[in-house]
C-alpha cells in the first residue's frame, strides 16, 4: 500500500540534531514515501549530513539566514536543479538572542526585536515566496510552520518569541488568503512542549513541561513523532481543503482555563 507521501517531494527548512522537530517531522514523511531536501545552517553541516544517511535521495542545503533574500534564491536554484517541482514546504526555523529570555520583555532592544522576527516570522514569508514557482509546477502545494500556544496567550518565559510566533501566525493566515486560488496551503502546528535542544534555553521551559503534562486533558506530553504524524495530514490530500489554520497538537492543553489544581487550591 503506498504512502500518504509518495511521489510527493518536500523541503524541510531547519534541520539541526536528531533531537529536533525537523528530523521528528522528517522521518514520518519518509515512513509515508517523500523525497526530501532539507535547509540547514552552515554549524549544523555535521549532524545534519549524519542524519541524512537514513534518507535516500535527500539533497542538503546550506541556509545560514532564511530571511536573507539571496541565500533563499540559492537554495531555490539548487533545489530546482534537483527536484522536478515541490509538493510541500516545512518551516521549522526560530530564534532570539539569548538575551531576550534572560531580561524582561519590556527591556527587548530594537535589535534583537529584529533578530527574533526576521529569523523566527519572516522566514516564512521568504521561504514561501521563493517555493511558489516550484508549487505551480505541480498543480500547488502545502505549507506548514512550526508555532507555539505562547503566540496566542502569554507564556512567562517566552518573551519576545511569544511576540513573533503571534506575527508568524498572522502570516500564515495572509499567506494561505493569498495563495488558495494557486492551490497553495499554508497551514500551522501549534505544538505542546517539546524537549529540544533550543527548547532548553527558554528560562523555567522543564517546569512548563511537566505542568502541561499534569494538566493536559489527556495528561501525557507529545513528541516529535506526532508533529511529524501532523504533518503529513496536513501535506498529503487528506488535508487538501485545509488552510489557514493552526492545528494544535498538545494533548488539549490549549483549551484550558483554569486548572483542576487551581481550582482545588483556592477552596
């Protein structure tokens, strides 16, 4: 029986460790049949050329910036050369200066406020952009991002990446407004905490974590075999009149108040 991905073939930005969301995401796509490329940054080379031992026909892509309009167009022009077209685009990219989540919010210099949208929202935008030729080639295609609850609600701790998770949504919404007459989807997982390397240098990110597993409806964590299982839904054409959204994928966690602990303490 194929896949739910075969024949379809698929860029994967932000590839960096086997602990990642990127490799999690690109093992279930693999498991259902796509072919791969992936972006990664250049102090990554090492692991992510390790990592593509297990995927055949992967092509790898230097991408230091993903904001940065002539690093895109080369990843492109390679990636054209190589792939007859594009099915889907996987946008696992996000960063803040370690400053931002070490000082207050409201001490967030405009530099680093810079730094955390360019690298963690526009990307987005970029990467989407330079795809579209590759999409209408095969007929359109499907987007999805990687974002967080703390885009929506505050989550203490996440500070500015809150702030640009909020703006990558919205772009997202933009994008799938636009591109839906092409046939192109932009979609969004929300994911619940996941213990990534980057994850760990969000301040109080372990208590966050056990928290959301205590109180989580279904009270258990995720992990990165379901945002990859989310994924596919949303790239394969099981998914193909979903659009605009953002799927949360978190044991329910976002649909909660107050807490049974909570309301259990103020008694």
């Amino acid at each position: 029986m194929p896949g739910l991905l075969e024949g379809k073939l698929g860029l994967i930005a932000g590839l960096s460790n086997k602990y990642g969301v990127a490799w999690g995401i690109a093992q279930a796509c693999l498991r259902e049949g796509a072919r791969l490329a992936f972006t990664h940054q250049s102090r990554y080379a090492d692991q992510a050329a390790e990592l593509l031992a297990g995927a055949p026909g992967a092509v790898l892509l230097p991408l230091d910036e993903a904001s940065d309009a002539g690093q895109v167009a080369r990843v492109y022009e390679r990636l054209g050369a190589e792939f007859d077209g594009l099915d889907f685009l996987v946008h696992s990219i996000a960063y803040a200066p370690p400053a931002t989540f070490a000082n207050r919010f409201a001490d967030t210099s405009l530099e680093d406020f810079h730094v955390a949208m360019d690298s963690s929202a526009y990307s987005l935008l970029a990467l989407t952009r330079g795809a579209e030729p590759l999409f209408r080639k095969r007929g359109g295609g499907s987007v999805v991002a990687m974002t967080y609850y703390g885009g929506e609600k505050v989550v203490l701790g996440y500070k500015v990446m809150g702030v640009a998770k909020a703006t990558l949504d919205s772009i997202g919404r933009y994008l799938a407004a636009e591109l839906g007459p092409d046939n192109i989807r932009v979609n969004l997982l929300s994911l619940g905490p996941l213990r990534t390397m980057s994850a760990r240098g969000i301040p109080g990110f372990m208590g966050m974590k056990k928290v959301s597993a205590q109180t989580a409806p279904l009270r258990r964590d995720i992990d990165a075999e379901d945002a990859g299982n989310a994924t596919v839904f949303l790239c394969s054409d099981l998914g193909r009149n979903v659009t605009g959204e953002i799927l949360h994928v978190d044991s329910g966690y976002n649909v909660l108040g107050f807490w049974e602990s909570a309301l259990g303490e103020a008694k």
